[in-house]
C-alpha cells in the first residue's frame, strides 16, 4: 500500500490566503479550498474545522506578516523622519516588495475579510483590526522620538500625529501620489 501523501499546512494556508485574498469570502468555496490549497475536506475540517477557521486562520497569518513587515520599517535604521517616510513608500506604486505590491493592486485582504463577513462573523474585524493598532502603537513611539530629538513638534502629543500619519498611509489609495509623501509628513513640522 503506497504512504499517503504528507501536507505541507504551510504551503496549504499559504494557498488560502492567496485564493482569499483573490475571491474574497464568499466566492470561495469548499471545493475551491479543496482544489487550490491541498487540502483534502478530512484535513480542513480536522485542522480548521470549516471555511471559516481557515479564513480566520488565513487572516491572522496575513496580519502577522503585515505587522512584521510595517514593524521592520518602523524600528529599523533612520531617522524618525526617514523610517515614517519609508513607512508611507510602502504605498508606492513602485514599491518593489512583493506582500505590498499585491495590497495595492488586491486592496488589503485585513479590510476585505472584515467588510464581507462583519454580519455573520464579528470576530473577524478585531483580527483585523490588529494590525492598525499596532501600526499605530509603533508609529506613536516613533513620533514621541522624533519630539524628543526635535525633528517634530511638539505642540500636539504624539499620538493625535501619529494618527494622521497613519490615517495617511491607510489614505494613500485615494491621495495623488505626487503629494501623498509631503502631505502625511507636513503635519509633523
């Protein structure tokens, strides 16, 4: 008797999310999750237990890796300035990373998720949520560096400017991207 075929569950949640991230929720189906990610029903209702838990599963891989990524950015080497306006280059549509060149030609798979299934599956958008807080968790401790070193002002606290550069970022599908990168740093001088 030949051995079955051992899954690679990485690969298989990596296959989700991409099919996710293309057709969205609803426009997938079971047999879709079968025929593009490898696993067999026994393994998604073993492992995820339905659609849903490997959705859930999917997004919080998809999170995860946002925040690493917007994290590296963030506490990596520059200035306060320079790390803030790599952060908003994230948005570019010449941005040459690959996880951010699919947000911007998918829009954010974190948002689709949360949109299409808020009224079935409330947990999904505080998974969702996750990312943004702590984006802007980092970008306020970003921000306060940048007062402290006297790069920004400090007449508003840290936060309220942290809060509008990331409403920038968020933003930066519908500023013209020749000012995108001034009009979100203007607010800190």
């Amino acid at each position: 008797m030949p051995r079955p075929v051992t899954l690679d569950h990485e690969v298989a949640l990596a296959s989700a999310l991409e099919l996710f991230w293309k057709h969205g929720y609803r426009d997938v189906s079971v047999d879709d999750v079968v025929r593009d990610t490898g696993l067999n029903r026994h393994a998604l209702y073993g492992r995820y237990h339905n659609k849903h838990g490997l959705a859930v599963a999917a997004l919080q891989r998809y999170c995860a890796e946002a925040t690493r990524r917007l994290q590296s950015v963030l506490h990596g080497p520059g200035s306060p300035r320079e790390r803030l306006a790599q952060l908003l280059r994230l948005r570019d549509p010449e941005c040459p990373d690959p996880f951010w060149r699919s947000m911007l030609d998918r829009g954010c798979l974190a948002a689709r998720l949360a949109a299409e299934m808020r009224d079935d599956h409330p947990d999904v958008a505080g998974i969702a949520a996750q990312p943004l807080v702590q984006l802007l968790e980092d970008v306020t401790v970003v921000v306060r560096d940048g007062q402290a070193g006297g790069d920004f002002r400090r007449d508003l606290e840290a936060a309220v400017l942290a809060t509008t550069v990331v409403s920038s970022w968020v933003a930066a599908l519908v500023i013209p991207e020749a000012r995108r990168l001034d009009v979100a740093l203007a607010a800190l001088n």
